[in-house]
C-alpha cells in the first residue's frame, strides 16, 4: 500500500482544498493529511481559523479521497510523521516548493502541486472582510 501524507489548515474547505487532495490520492492508496491544530495555527503562524480544528476535521474526514486525518501541532514533527505512518509520498502546494527538500533524506518522495489559481482561503476572507488575525 502507497500512503501519501499532507499538511494544511483546510478553513473555510473550498474546491482548491478539493483538488489539491484528489490529486495527492491519485498518488497512492491512502491519504492521510495532517491538519494544522488550533494552538499550531495562532502560535506560530499568528492565524486564527474561522472554524475549529475538531470543525475542519469532521470536514475532511467526510471527503472519499482522505482515509486518515492526524493533527499538526508544529512544524517539527514532519520528519517523524514520515516514519510513524510508513509514507512514501509527501505533498504539498506549490507555494511551498523547495520547503520540504529535507524529506527526501526520509526515503520519501516530495511534491509539490499546482494551486488552484483562483481561490484562496486567503482571498476568501479578504473578499468577505475577515482578517487572519481575528478571533471569534
């Protein structure tokens, strides 16, 4: 069995989350995607999600492509993510190309995927007046 792995926030789920994780299971067998925690979010990348974490995971677990969803709790735990769930593939947007090139010291292959130009989690927020750092 291929199992591929990727990281994210996934708020506000839209259909460029939808593609980016069709694609990384056409990779595979199984996808497992680590899904950025609450805590993980404002501490360290100093942005407050619009839904919860428990929120943003029931979503992703109701999605056919995604078999398995873990938490990221901070940036460090990839490497130990790899061998934990036998990984063979990592995936990730292209606006993170080159971040992750260490992972192939793993034993794993790194890719990383075209976004989905139009859409952004981003550019919804900016559309609708929310700000990144905004709490509920």
């Amino acid at each position: 069995m291929k199992r591929v792995i990727t990281y994210g926030t996934f708020d506000l789920l839209h259909y460029g989350h939808i593609n980016l994780l069709r694609r990384a299971k056409e990779r595979g067998d199984y996808l497992i995607v680590a899904l950025s925690t609450d805590e993980f979010n404002w501490s360290k990348k100093q942005k407050k999600t619009y839904f919860s974490y428990e929120q943003r995971k029931q979503l992703l677990e109701a999605i056919r492509y995604v078999d398995l969803v873990i938490p990221e709790k901070g940036w460090d735990q990839k490497r130990n993510d790899m061998h934990l769930y036998q990984v063979d593939t990592f995936v990730m947007g292209d606006d993170w190309t080159g971040k992750f090139d260490f992972l192939t010291e793993e034993g794993v292959k790194v890719e990383y995927l075209p976004r989905t130009k139009e859409i952004s989690t981003t550019k919804i927020k900016a559309d609708l007046g929310i700000k990144s750092t905004d709490h509920k």
